[in-house]
C-alpha cells in the first residue's frame, strides 16, 4: 500500500474494528490474490473480533498497491458504508503535510535511538519484516545485498512476502555480524521514503 493508504487505514482503525466484518471480507481478498490462505488461518485463529481486524489491517499494510482497491470492492456489497469511511480518511491523509521523513531524521540526529549499539534480534528482524511491504526490494540494495541475494529470498520464500523480507534481514545481519546494530538498520530504513516508519519506530526513543 501507499502510504497515504496506510495512514488512511490508521485514521479508520477505530471505526473498521468496530464494524467490519473480518470473515465476509477476507473472501473477497484471497479472491483478488491480495491474501493467502495462510494469511487467513492465521487470521481464524484469533480469538475476537476487533483483534482479527487489527490483524487484517496490519497485514493488509504490507500487500501491495492493489490492497487498498482491493479491500473497497470487498466492501462495496454490504459494507458500502465504510467504504464511505475509508475515502473520506483517504482524503485527509492525502492533504495532510508529508512531515514523516524529516521527523524521522530529526529523531535520528538526536541520538533517540534505543540501544543504538545493541545489535539486532530476531525479534527485531520480524518486528520490522512485519511493517514493510514491496519496497523490501529497496531495503535490500540499501542494506547492501546483492541481486542474486534478493532473488534468493525469493526462491526461498515463494509464499510468504514476510518470509521473504525476513530471510532478507537475517542475510544483512549474517554478513556484517557484529555490526549489525540497530543503529544501521534504523538509518537505512530511514533513508528510503517508500518505508513507513512502524516498520521501525518500536525501535525509537519515544521519551
């Protein structure tokens, strides 16, 4: 998604866990190619209903373009009414001020990096693995990978884009081992604006 889309999806968060219909729409994405059946399965398997939209949204933040039509003709039949929703937050976000990278690179300035020398975790790579989406191929070649690298991943990972995008991670890790810090990593997810920052703002002093 884009991310005017992804901040379209935030603004409607309260709204869409409240009143969409999880099961009705998942129909309609794994149809349009948007979600696997593993997305779904996993999906199934949560207990209530506003955490399976809080899911689904999540997920849906890391698909591709074609996500966020996807999920408006998933809701046109009986949910037009957020649909209604979803363009009016779309509208807003799109007229809001572009300040997401200079905040970013401000934070970053001052040093507010948690940890900055600690190196990363596997829990830090999935972390980030779960907030990016088809701009991973950009991450790659500015972590440094080589393109018989990044199509590994791929080969690997024919599933799961997640997979793919962690298989990644784990291949920058492995090469620079002790200087696989946070630090880097945080830098280098900043530099490209396709990269919304939750794939890494877990990983900022909020304070």
């Amino acid at each position: 998604m884009t991310k005017v889309h992804r901040r379209a999806l935030d603004k409607a968060l309260p709204e869409l866990c409240q009143d969409l219909d999880v099961d009705e729409v998942i129909i309609h994405l794994i149809a349009a190619g948007i979600l696997s059946d593993e997305n779904q399965e996993n999906i199934d398997a949560i207990p209530t209903r506003t955490a399976k939209a809080r899911e689904l949204l999540r997920i849906l933040k890391t698909k591709g373009d074609a996500a966020w039509q996807a999920l408006l003709n998933g809701l046109k039949d009986n949910q037009s009414f957020l649909v209604d929703i979803l363009k009016r937050h779309e509208t807003s976000a799109q007229n809001e001020e572009p300040e997401g990278e200079n905040e970013v690179a401000n934070i970053i300035q001052a040093g507010t990096i948690k940890n900055p020398d600690t190196l990363v975790t596997d829990q830090d790579l999935n972390k980030v693995a779960e907030g990016l989406g088809p701009e991973w191929k950009k991450v790659a070649k500015v972590l440094g990978l080589k393109p018989q690298q990044i199509f590994q991943c791929e080969a690997d990972n024919p599933l799961s884009v997640h997979d793919k995008i962690f298989d990644m991670l784990n291949k920058w890790k492995r090469k620079l081992r002790k200087d696989a810090t946070r630090h880097k990593l945080v830098n280098a997810l900043a530099k490209i604006s396709d990269v919304d920052p939750i794939a890494y703002e877990f990983m900022l002093d909020s304070e």
